[in-house]
C-alpha cells in the first residue's frame, strides 16, 4: 500500500490555513488512502479484483449557519486549494439561507491508534486465498448443486483527521470477511444455506472460520432443504440463531435509532423512525432481557463499527440504546446531539472512504443474557428454530417487518426435530421485542458482520456490527415463504 | 468560467491522457495476452434538505483507472484512483500477479475487437453549470409550498458529468462524455404517516420543471392525508409509476442469484434465476413488454458496458 503518512498532516495544514483565512466558522479535514482485495470462486470460474483509492474530504461552517462539504481524489496542493474553496463557497451560499447550527463540544484529540491484527491479509499469497475457496467449493458439489459460490474480501485503510479546533488524529484500520453460499434445485425450487462473517481482523479470521469444514454441512442443509416441508403458517415461539438477531437488530432498533433519520434528513430516501424523540426515556421497546448497545470502543471487540474515533473526531463511547428494554439513547452526531438534550455526540459519524460523514451505525449489539442455548431449546415446548436470513422487508419507520430465514427446525418438547423450508416470521418492533423471554449467553454471543448497509443520498455503503447470541420470541406470527 | 466547469479536464487532455494511461499499462504488461483499461472521471454536486431546511451541500471530484488484463486463460483486475506513472505501474503489477497465480478460466472470453458505436449527445453543458442560486431556488420553491401546507419538504437536487474511456489490446476504443441529475422530493406530515413523492432525472438541468416536481408531491401527500386501515384479500390495483420502477427492479435482480441478474444468461443457464429454462414462454400479459435499450432518449450514461 502506498503510505499516506506525512501526506495527510501537510494537506490538512494547507486546507485549514485557507479556511481560517476566508473566516471559517469551523473546518475539519480527512485524508483516506484504502486498499480492497476481492477474491471469488464461483463454480468452476475465478476470479480477483484489487482497488487502491484515495482522497480528502473537507468540511466546512460557515457564518455558524452553512455547511459545505467538498471532496477530491486528486491529493495534491492545488488540488486541495480548489476543493477547500469549493467547500467554503457552498458553505457561504448555505450560510445565506440556513439557520443557527449546534455544536456539541468536544476535546482536542492528538492520538494514533490502530486496529489489531495478527496476520496480514496482503501478506498472504493468492494461491492460498484460492486454495481455501477452491477446496471449499470442490466440497460442495453433489446431485441437484446449482451453485456453488465462496468469496473472501479484504481492506486496509489510513485515515488522517485533522479539524481547526486542533484535533490530529491516525487510525488505520485492517478488515477481513469470507463468505460461503451453495444453492440447490429439487422438488421445493432452489433452497440456498450459506455462511458469512466479517471482523476487524487479519487473515487470522479466515483461518478460524476454516471454510473448507463448513462447506459440506451446508451443501447437506441445501439438499436436504429442497425436500424438507414448508414451514407452516401460524403463531408460535421462536429461537432465531444469533446471525439473524444480530440482522433484526440492525434493521429494527439500529435504523430507528439513527438521530438524523429521526429528524427527517433522511425521510426522502430512507424514510424515519417510530423512535421520535418524545419517546425517549419512556417506551417501552423491548422486554428487561434487551439490553441493546452503541459502542464503537475497541473493548467492545474487533468488530466493523469498531475505532478509537469518528470521522468528525468524536471518541468512541459505549452508550446504551436499550436499556432493560427502555429507549434511553440515539446513535448522534456533533451537529445533531443538542437537539435531545445531549451535550456531547457519542460519536457516531462515519464515511464512506472519503465521502461525507453522515450518522452510521457503530457497534449496535445486543448484549449477552444468561441463558445457556442448550437450555433456551429445552424450555421450549412447540415452536421453531430459524437459522440465518434470507431476505427481509421492514417499513420506513422500522415498525412493521418480515424476515425470512434459510432453514428451520420444528421443536417439540425440548428438541430440536425436522426440518421446514422457507421459514419466516412477522412482527411490529416492540411488540416483538418485548415477546423476547431468553437471551443467549457470553458463550453464544459473536460479534457479527454487516459489509453492505447503504444510506444517504447520494447512498453510502458502510460497515456495521452486531453482537447477539440466539435468542427467543413468543407468541410470534409465523408462515412459510 | 463558473469553478465547477474549470476543475473539469477539457475533452482533448482526456482522450490523450487516455491514451498515454494505455501506453504505460500496455509498456508494464507486455506478458500479459489481453490488455484493457478504462478511465472514468466524474464531478458531481448535491443539494440536500430536510425538514424544510438545507443541510448538507455536497460536491465531490473524482478519476478511477481500471486495468483487466488476461494471461493463458486467467484474469484479473486492478484499480486505482492515482495516475502517477510509478503507481500505475504498480497496480499493472498487482494486476499481472494475481492473473498468473489465478486458475484458470474454463468460459474465458477473448477481449472484444473495434466496435461500432451509434454517436450519442448526453452531454449538456448548463447541467455542469447551472448556478447554485438556480438550483437553491428550485430547493426554496419546494420548501415554501410544503410550508404554506403544514408540510415538511425534505429530498436532494443532484447533478453529475462523468466521461469514461476503453482502450483495449485488440483495437477497441470506445468514450463517453455525458450529464445526468435527479431532483427527488418527499413532502410529509404527521412523522411520515402523511407523504408524496415526486422524481425527476434528466440530462439537460433545462428539462428540469421543479415546479411540477413540488406541486406532485404536494399533490400526492395531499390524497394521502388520514389513510384508512385496507384488510388483506384480492383487489385490482393500480401501481404508481414510481412503486413499478421499484417493482421492475426486483424482477430483474434478485435475492436468490445473489445480487445477479435473474434475467442474466448466467444465472439463466446455472438454473438460479425463476427464468431458467423458461426462454420463449409466455410470462406476463400480452401488454407487457420489458426492454433493455441503452439508446432510448429518455436513458442517460454510455452506450457501451463495461468491457
């Protein structure tokens, strides 16, 4: 990777230098230098793509009333002379027109921080990151195997952020992930099982994930999936495996509880948010067994919504979202957090590369309860086990939703018994949340990957996390995709 | 000459800067069978609001350069935002290490010879620019409505121009200098339980009536006002053009191929989209027709895809 180091600290100077000098209110400056490695075995056909990208982005207020936000890809003097005074003219023409922006404080960081990594993923050779795909798909074929699919992705990115209250700030950041799918075609159409997870890792992931070991059991659930019954309509209880809590909770509590969608600066795009700022504090979302969580902290673990701090310079706090099943918090921003009463962000701006930070989920999870899993199953007398999603629908409030799941087990009486096809369930957030009686202990509970949630116009793709563990919903409506 | 227009690259350094991006990748790679790059540039400016105010004004610059190459059947692909002599160099070698440590390919194609292009004009000059006083007043239009009936307008007036250049081993040349934009507007009440909708994408910013924009949105949150509660059952229907375009969407690309296209030969042959095997039935009504016709005029981008 060519190294921006160095390069950032001297473009920031320049670009503050020039704020300061026409007025600026407040400015900010970030300089990113990624570099993405994809590597696809589909089939019998291969292939690898590698992208090295980077540029700034330059933000500035104006008057206290304009925002104006520029970025470029070409990162040299004259280059950054032109986007800093484009960003200044489109704050000054926004200034005209826009009225008093807050705030919220925050201190001067002068830091360097990186993500830990054991393994290199670009130290490792392409043999090797095919090796593992090839042997992984070579396992999955067999009569009626249609597809057979396995990708690895991985990135590094530097970022330098500098802002003219002061704040200097170095954090790279190195990401890994490999996922597996394989489709099979029978008497129930195509049925699909696949694998997926992504980290804030090296090539270490990769290894512990060991796909080749993985594959035949999904290639079985596949097969065994186009003769498996449809899963039948009705109420019932529920165990969703902890990849699918991990998605529930993305789409029904980390949305709504983005602070801008709830103000209506996302409505025309991705709507708003059951969760209006009159219910903070009061409702009721989930069960006391839900405890949902913001935090982005290294301690919370290495997962894609993991820094030391934002893309507005804000450090990564750990803040609850639920607690005991009380809405207590937004994910917020520095422009945004005054408007609930906040003093402080708690540090939830993030971009794509060098594009506009916008407010993005960090690490939403939901923590670990004391259930053991083998238990939740045993106290279970009549309902089923949904394994990981395939495909979901959800209003733009984030209130009324249907997820459909891979594969499902009937339990009775304690145990896990045959298998059911196309299953999916439906529910309104907090009626659902608050059905939940068993969460999933610290041994169940992983750190899971989201690579690919869009957002903002023009749209944004970010990282997010979510920790869970499997748990369970009563009384929940259920039917058979 | 407006800033948006002077950070622009004039046409004639493009095509040369094109070609002299070909003559160092095609210097560095002369293992490689297949040679391809393709330039992009694009600069793009964003006016976004919400709850009847302006919010964040966007304006982003960018180059990308891409480079496929093929050897023995392999191939791989590397990509770059830095057009530095060295760091090209240096992406043609990432690109030549992964295609020789790649298996190789058994549908592996030749690269595509000179090709015929029908000539298209998508470029328009006033798009790139309009000024920003023009476009905030479009902006201001709508807010005013939506304020004078209790609404919130909330949305996004985007314009872009983008070139892209193909320069190929084997002969082909192939570029595309074009405008776009889209003015898209919700107006809502009642925390979105009231809204309308309204879209316009264009080529030319002249073609752009943000009045009728507004006043169909206005109109559309006004019919939408205290719905009522519709029970399940079977109904005729009739689909906004708008929920079709989403519709039409899911129809082509889904879930099931991952991401692909169902109507993709791919997928089609490997039997994972609901066409396979199906080519030649009847699958809608004699008054559907679905086309794929990269020259219909209301169409924006290049005539030519990716390889």
């Amino acid at each position: 990777m060519s190294t921006s180091k160095g390069l950032g600290e001297d473009l920031a100077k320049l670009s503050l230098d020039i704020a300061s000098r026409e007025n600026a209110t407040y400015a900010d400056f970030r300089l990113v230098n990624g570099r993405d490695q994809i590597v696809t075995v589909v089939n019998d056909n291969s292939s690898s793509e590698e992208t090295q990208s980077m540029g700034a982005g330059i933000r500035v207020l104006y008057g206290g009333t304009g925002w104006g936000f520029a970025e470029t890809d070409e990162t040299n003097d004259d280059s950054i002379r032109e986007t800093t005074l484009k960003a200044l003219s489109l704050a000054r023409g926004a200034s005209k027109i826009g009225s008093a922006v807050s705030f919220a404080d925050e201190p001067v960081h002068v830091d360097r921080w990186e993500s830990p990594v054991k393994k290199d993923p670009f130290d490792v050779s392409l043999e090797e990151k095919y090796r593992a795909l090839q042997e992984s798909t070579g396992k999955m074929k067999g009569e009626g195997i249609v597809v057979r699919r396995g990708q690895m992705n991985f990135s590094t990115v530097e970022k330098y952020f500098a802002s003219s209250a002061g704040s200097k700030i170095h954090q790279n950041f190195t990401y890994s992930g490999a996922a597996l799918a394989v489709a099979a075609k029978g008497p129930a159409g195509l049925q699909t099982r696949s694998t997926r997870q992504y980290m804030s890792r090296g090539y270490e992931l990769i290894d512990e994930l060991d796909l080749p070991t993985q594959a035949p059991e999904l290639t079985k659930d596949a097969l065994a999936l186009v003769n498996a019954k449809r899963c039948p309509d009705g109420k019932s209880d529920i165990i969703l495996s902890g990849d699918q809590v991990a998605l529930q909770v993305h789409e029904s509590a980390g949305h709504p509880i983005e602070l801008d969608r709830v103000l209506g600066y996302e409505a025309n795009f991705a709507g708003r948010s059951f969760l209006t700022p009159d219910q903070l504090g009061r409702l009721q979302y989930g069960s006391d067994k839900v405890n949902i969580v913001m935090d982005a902290t290294p301690e919370h673990g290495p997962g894609l919504g993991t820094f030391r701090y934002d893309d507005e310079g804000v450090k990564s706090q750990k803040k609850y979202a639920v607690k005991e099943g009380k809405f207590v918090g937004y994910l917020m921003s520095r422009n945004t957090a005054s408007k609930v009463g906040e003093a402080r962000s708690n540090g939830c701006m993030r971009a794509e590369g060098y594009h506009l930070p916008i407010i993005r989920m960090t690490n939403v999870s939901l923590e670990p309860g004391d259930w053991n899993y083998d238990e939740i199953v045993e106290d279970t007398k009549d309902g089923f086990l949904m394994v990981t999603n395939y495909g979901w629908s959800i209003d733009q409030k984030r209130y009324n939703f249907q997820f459909n799941c891979e594969k499902g087990y009937r339990i009775r009486n304690g145990s896990i018994e045959e298998m059911v096809r196309g299953p999916g369930y439906q529910g309104i957030t907090p009626e659902f949340w608050n059905s939940c009686d068993a969460v999933g202990d610290r041994k169940s509970w992983v750190l899971w990957g989201t690579p690919n949630c869009g957002k903002g116009q023009p749209t944004q793709i970010m990282i997010t996390g979510h920790g869970a563990s499997p748990a369970r919903f009563r009384n929940v409506k259920v039917f058979g995709a | 000459m407006d800033m948006a227009q002077k950070m622009m690259q004039p046409d004639s350094l493009l095509k040369e800067r094109a070609h002299e991006l070909f003559r160092t990748v095609k210097d560095a790679a002369r293992e490689a069978d297949g040679i391809e790059i393709t330039l992009t540039t694009g600069q793009s400016e964003n006016l976004r609001f919400g709850n009847n105010e302006l919010g964040q004004s966007q304006f982003g610059k960018s180059r990308n350069l891409s480079i496929r190459l093929t050897l023995d059947k392999r191939q791989a692909r590397a990509t770059t935002g830095r057009l530095e002599k060295s760091l090209v160099e240096k992406t043609v070698e990432k690109a030549l290490s992964q295609a020789r440590t790649s298996p190789q390919d058994p549908d592996h194609l030749p690269m595509l010879e000179a090709q015929r292009y029908h000539g298209l004009d998508r470029y328009h000059e006033r798009t790139l620019t309009e000024p920003a006083e023009q476009k905030a007043a479009h902006i201001g239009f709508a807010i005013d409505l939506a304020r004078k009936n209790g609404l919130l307008a909330s949305g996004v007036l985007g314009t872009n121009v983008g070139n892209v250049w193909i320069l190929n081993s084997v002969g082909l040349e192939a570029n595309y200098k074009g405008t776009n934009g889209f003015y898209s507007l919700t107006m809502d009440a009642d925390n979105g339980n009231q809204t309308g909708y309204a879209l316009s994408t264009f080529a030319d910013i002249r073609e752009l009536d943000a009045g009728k924009v507004a006043e169909t949105a206005l109109e559309r949150a006004r019919l939408n006002k205290n719905q009522g509660e519709t029970l399940p059952g079977k109904y005729d229907v009739v689909v906004d053009p708008y929920a079709w375009s989403e519709t039409l969407f899911f129809l082509t690309v889904s879930a099931t191929a991952g991401y692909a296209p169902d109507f993709g030969m791919r997928q089609y042959k490997e039997g994972r989209s609901y066409l396979s095997g199906r080519l030649g039935e009847k699958i809608m009504g004699d008054n559907i027709s679905i086309e794929d016709d990269a020259y219909h005029p209301l169409q924006t981008g290049p005539s030519f895809d990716g390889e």
